[in-house]
C-alpha cells in the first residue's frame, strides 16, 4: 500500500515542480539575454516579416483539384506550394533580411483558406544562429499558431510555437508578422556545452 502511494506521489511531485519552472520562467522572460540558472526555462520572444512573391519566392508545385481557384488568399484543395522567403526586422520588404523560410505547404480545406505547413526557418540574429522547424495548420487570412519542433545550432532542442498572422495580402507580395515564442528546455544548455 505504501510503496503503491509513493509511486502515484512522486509524478505528482515532478509535475508541481514542473509548473514552479514554467512559472518563474514567465516571470523572468524579460531576462531572455542572460545566462539561465538551472530552475529556469530560458525564453525568447520577438517578431519577423515574412515575404512571398508569387513565381519569384513561392510555386505552386502541383495544381489542387477542387474548390476556389487560385488568388492572394485561396488556393484550390489539394494544390502543393514550395516557397523560400525572406525574413526582414520590419514590414518592409527592403528592410534587413535575419531570416529565410523554407517550406512547403498543402491546401488542406475545401475552401481553399487552410493548409499544412512544414517549413525550416534559418535565423541568423546577434546572438542566436541556427534554425528552428515547424509544423501546422496556416489560416490564409487569420492569424494562426504553429508548434515548433526543434531546432538546430544555438535552436537546439527548442520548443515553442510560432504565430503567423497576416499583414498585406494585396499585390503579388503578400507579408506576413511572425512572432516567435521559444523555451529552451534545461538539459538544452548541457548539450550546447558538449
Ligand atoms: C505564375 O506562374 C504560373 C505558371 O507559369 C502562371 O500560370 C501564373 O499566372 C503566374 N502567376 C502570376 C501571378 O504571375
């Protein structure tokens, strides 16, 4: 019976504790340059503009077979898009580019409005060079959040998500905000040390 109650306890122990970390991590986030201490969740959070430009940044790759044809927000169900776009600090497209998106994305509604996304984002900021990888469902004209995976180089283990909402889809350039929200979980800081 004892041992029955020790092995339920100590689950419930590491998941208050758990909670205790994310909390001092939301806390602390405005410290996100420091070095972490070992009870907190380093965290990074700030904003990019992502630009697309039809037959120059992103393709349709294979024609989708059903629905609305294709525009700045619709795309037909089905239909396969391959893009690299930059990534600048601003809105404008001329402003400095810290970042790429690789991607690809499939028309997943029947109205022509969602699709899945994978994409790898290269990121190449003062004091963090690497890439982060996400995946999810994008709303063409809604802001919508995707997971990140993982990462690479100083995104190494990082997790988080990442919200795509979207700013000028008029013209054959359309920009999206994307705001990044990344927690580098403990052992993170161990393998970068390795
Ligand atoms: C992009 O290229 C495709 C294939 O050549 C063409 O059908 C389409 O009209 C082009 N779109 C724009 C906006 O130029």
């Amino acid at each position: 019976m004892a041992s029955s109650m020790q092995t339920y306890l100590l689950p419930v122990l590491l998941s208050v504790i758990h909670l205790i970390n994310i909390t001092s991590a939301s806390e602390h986030h405005h410290h996100h340059h420091n070095h972490h201490h070992q009870d907190q969740i380093k965290s990074l959070h700030f904003s990019l503009f992502q630009h697309e430009t039809i037959n120059k940044t992103g393709y349709i790759i294979v024609n989708g077979v059903a629905g609305p044809g294709v525009s700045q927000t619709t795309t037909p169900f089905g239909t396969l898009f391959a893009f690299q776009d930059p990534m600048t600090v601003t809105a404008n497209p001329s402003s400095k580019a810290v970042g790429i998106a690789e991607g690809t994305s499939i028309t997943s509604s029947l109205d022509g409005l969602r699709s899945i996304s994978i994409a790898k984002i290269t990121l190449r900021l003062k004091n963090h060079q690497g890439s982060i990888s996400i995946v999810g469902g994008t709303h063409n004209v809604k802001r919508s959040d995707h997971p990140v995976v993982g990462g690479t180089g100083d995104f190494i283990f990082v997790q988080g998500y990442i919200t795509s909402s979207p700013v000028d889809l008029k013209g054959l350039t359309v920009t999206y905000k994307i705001e990044f929200h990344l927690y580098w979980p403990p052992y993170a800081a161990q393998a970068s040390l390795s």
